[in-house]
C-alpha cells in the first residue's frame, strides 16, 4: 500500500487564534474505498461504511491552536 507524506511548516500568526488544515483524498481502509460492505446474502441491503459514509473516501484534518507561552 502506497502512503502520502506532506509537511506543515508552522509560523505563527499575527494574531493569536485557532487554524485547521484539510488534506483530502485518501481511500478509506476501513471498506477499501467501496463505500460499502456486500450483504451477507441476497435478501439483504449492502452495508454503508461507518468510517467514510459511503464516500469511499476520508479527510485529516489538523488543527493547531496559537496560545501565549506561560513561564
């Protein structure tokens, strides 16, 4: 299995606050990007993946919060 590496350089604001970065685009192991399981027989509905909601997909999302130093 392939793996993606990205890099966040940190530099603080100009102002103290809260900031998220969002990477997109990564298969959802859980279900192996279906979306979905197969039903266990014929009769039944296939299985919505709970990790990824049938997207087949999921997101990092990092999310850095700025405070002042206390000594």
């Amino acid at each position: 299995m392939s793996e993606r590496t990205e890099t966040i350089t940190l530099r603080p604001p100009e102002r103290i606050h809260r900031e998220g970065i969002v990477s997109a685009g990564y298969k959802c192991r859980y279900c192996n990007g279906r979306g979905y399981f197969p039903p266990a027989d014929d009769h039944e509905e296939p299985a919505v993946c709970p990790d990824c909601e049938g997207s087949g997909e999921v997101v990092a999302m990092v999310t850095v919060d700025w405070k002042p130093r206390i000594r």
